[in-house]
C-alpha cells in the first residue's frame, strides 16, 4: 500500500445526499491534512454545496480525477458494491457506508477487489469509532461480565416517506439492512463474532416495494442467544443490553451517540459502575482513523472486513428465514 505521509490526502465523494452533507463533509472541513477534492451527486447544486474543489453529475469523473486518494460512498445501499469495486479499481481508497454489501458475496467481491487493488475498504459504521463502543469491547475482552449469555439488542429509525428508497428492496431499503447491522453488529461483538443460528424470525413489510418495515429475530450461539429488533417506524427507541454470568452491560443510545454525552452501566457483584462519555464526533473520529490508514499508519482503527463479512452473513441468515407472522410481541424496552 502506498503512503502519503507529507502530504494532504485528497477525498471524494460519490453522493451528496444528507449523510455526506451534515456528517462525513462537516468532519473532513475540520481534519487538518485533508481536503475535499470532488463531490458527484445527481443533483449538481447539492454536489457544489459540498465546496469540494470539483464537482460533477458523472460519478466516473470522480473516479478518474487523480488528486482523489480515498473515496467516500454515501449512495443507495444496492448500488455501494458496484461503485466500491469501480473505486477500488481506479486506484481509490474506499470509505463506504454501511452496510457495505447488500450480501455476503457482495462483500467478498468488494474484499477481493480491496486485496486485488491493494487499497483499503472499510465499512463507514460510524458508531464503531465512538470510545464507548470500543470500551465494551475492552470490557467484554476482559471477562468484567464473565461468559455472554444473552445480548439485547434495539434500533427503530426514521419512519422514510413512501417515495424514500429505505421502503424498496430493490434499493436495498428496509429496516433490516437500513439500521438492524448496527444491531447485529453489537450482538455478533458480544458473541465474539461467532456465526449464529437464526432460530426465529418475525417481520413486518410495507406494502409497497417489500421492504421490511419491522423484523424481529432471535437468534442462537454456542454458548448463548439474543434478540434483534429492527425497524423503522419512528419512535426513535434504541437499546442494547447484554447479560453475563457475572454481570451486565446497558449503553444508552448505543447506536446514534455522539454529540450528546452517553453512559454506559456496568453491573457486577462488585456494584454499578456508571461511565460517562463526553460529547463526540464519530465521523469526525472515523474520517480521521481512515486518514491515518491512507498514510500508511499500521495502528489507525479500521471496521476489520472479516467483521463486516460476518455481519453480512448473519444478516443473509435472517433475510434467508421464513416469518413466522407479524409481530405481534410488545417492542422490547431495556432501561439503564
């Protein structure tokens, strides 16, 4: 991998919708070292909003524009494979958002392109960079809960409007994929990422485009279970609770903290620890860590890609299973 150690490291950006306009632009404006040199949108006013240095209607003029060293990838969740390979061919570093394929072999296509290319390629799970989610996983390294038995794991999003690609599964759109990776993410985390066994599923679609609106699964591991539920109905209820042989764990907000402080409960036979996080900017902190992995640092946090795999697998395995009806079980409500 080439390095750029001296020098400010150019990105780009395919899609100038609101996840690259309010998050990831904002956090490159304030990261020493980098600048924004091309945006491509659809829509050539929101792509010039960015204030990259170019911008374009051609998503493969980005891609030829040789002062960009890493693209980021904020576009429909059915079309991130495609533009990640194209990128990763032209020579790009690439920054994708999540999910990072719509399935597992997608994501072995995008590694193979990755390793072929000798570029990297990392999922943008923004909460992956927020400290408290790297303490759990201190903590769960550590044993402070003793052997995972059970994780809990909540996330209902924005209820989309009925011409929002989230409610067509031709996108990529529903719950699962739109906002149930962070959820299984944290599960598979806590599981050590061992493959689960989907044991039940239960889902609810629009009834237009077949995505799923609601999909609530439970799932088996060697040594445990846990329960997933997705959805985007707009009640804005997150929660992940996961229970050891010798403890707890509850993180408040666990998948959209950041710029507001957040907590985590850690619950022993030795009492309650409260730890308290101060307010953040994950994509702040995610945009820098790929920077330092473009210039060649060997000790920049990145999403690992067999982790990203695994959470496409599972994810497949819940797509895969039949529903066994609605849900017709109260949402789960975790309190700290």
């Amino acid at each position: 991998m080439t390095t750029t150690t001296e020098t400010t490291v150019g990105w780009g950006f395919l899609g100038a919708g609101h996840i690259a306009t309010a998050s990831l632009g904002p956090a490159l404006r304030g990261l020493a070292g980098t600048e924004l040199r091309a945006a491509a949108g659809r829509d050539p006013g929101r792509a010039a909003a960015l204030g990259a240095v170019a911008a374009h209607t051609d998503y493969a003029a980005l891609l030829a524009d040789d002062t960009v060293d890493v693209v980021y990838i904020a576009l429909h969740n059915s079309v991130h494979a495609e533009w990640a390979v194209r990128a990763l061919e032209s020579g790009k570093h690439v920054l994708c958002e999540k999910p990072l394929g719509l399935s597992a072999d997608e994501v072995k296509d995008m590694t193979d392109a990755a390793r072929a290319a000798d570029r990297l390629l990392v999922e943008a799970a923004w909460n992956r960079w927020h400290p408290r989610t790297r303490d759990i996983a201190r903590l769960l390294a550590q044993g402070v809960i003793g052997e995972v038995r059970h994780v809990e794991a909540v996330f209902d999003g924005a209820d989309p409007d009925r011409h929002n690609y989230r409610r067509d599964a031709a996108l990529g759109g529903g719950a699962l994929l739109d906002v149930g990776c962070y959820a299984v993410s944290a599960i598979l985390a806590a599981h050590d990422w061992a493959a689960p066994t989907v044991t039940a599923v239960r889902r609810e679609t629009w009834p237009e485009g077949s995505a799923d609106r609601r999909t609530r699964a439970e799932l088996r591991f060697d040594r445990g279970t846990a329960g997933l539920l997705a959805s985007l109905t707009g009640t804005g209820q997150e929660a992940l609770a996961i229970t050891g042989n010798a403890g707890t764990l509850h993180a408040d907000r666990p998948f959209t903290a950041g710029r507001e402080p957040a907590g985590l409960w850690v619950r022993t036979a030795a009492g309650t620890d409260v730890r308290r996080y101060p307010p953040v900017d994950p994509y702040a902190l995610m945009a820098a860590e790929v920077t330092r992995a473009v210039r060649g640092d060997a000790s920049a946090y990145l999403v690992p890609l067999e982790e990203s795999l695994a959470v496409a697998e599972a994810m497949d395995a819940i797509r895969r299973a039949p529903s066994a009806g609605d849900i017709d079980a109260p949402d789960v409500v975790l309190r700290a």
